[in-house]
C-alpha cells in the first residue's frame, strides 16, 4: 500500500486515476474550518475528477444524512446517491436508568 499526503483540494492525481475513494470524515474536518462549503465544494470536485467514470466515491461521516448530502448534489458534480445510515441502538434498560437519576 502507498500513502501520499497531499491537499485535498488540489490533488496530484491525473483525471480518472481511481475506482474508488473512501472519505473517512475529511468533509467533516473541512466544515469544521473558514470557507467551510466552499472548501468542501473544490473537494467534491477534485474527488469527481480523480475518480474514474463509474467509480464509487464512499463518505462516512459523524454528520446526518441531512446535512450532507447538499454537498453531494451540487450542479457540478454528477453524482449517484445512495445513503446508507446507521444508528445506535439504544443501551439496554437506558430509559429506566435516565429515570432513576
């Protein structure tokens, strides 16, 4: 395996050069920073760029479906949406120990 340390929004990469790309909560640091949606947007891009024609670009995220799939469906960006979500399952007996405290 290679690893390359780059800026995400400006990748060394020629066009259509992966299959697939894994976005382990890089959207989530971004929108933690100035230019939030802006820098998630040149990020979107640039992954669409790299990513061959009929590739598959994976998001895992902390954040809600909700809040960011607007990302994902910006008018340059030709993406096919399918979110999957996964929630915790509540503690067994959670709600009679929220009572007793």
């Amino acid at each position: 395996m290679k690893w390359d340390v780059m800026d995400i929004r400006e990748m060394s990469y020629k066009d259509e050069a992966f299959d697939m790309i894994i976005d382990k909560s890089t959207v989530d640091a971004l929108l933690c920073g100035n230019s939030a949606y802006l820098n998630v947007a040149i990020m979107m891009k640039e992954c669409q760029r790299v990513l061959k024609t009929g590739g598959t670009y994976v998001a895992i995220s902390y954040g809600s479906p909700e809040n960011r799939e607007l990302h994902l469906n910006r008018a340059n960006l030709s993406l096919d949406i399918k979110i999957y979500k996964i929630e915790r399952e509540p503690e067994p007996n959670a709600t009679a120990k929220a009572a007793k405290a």
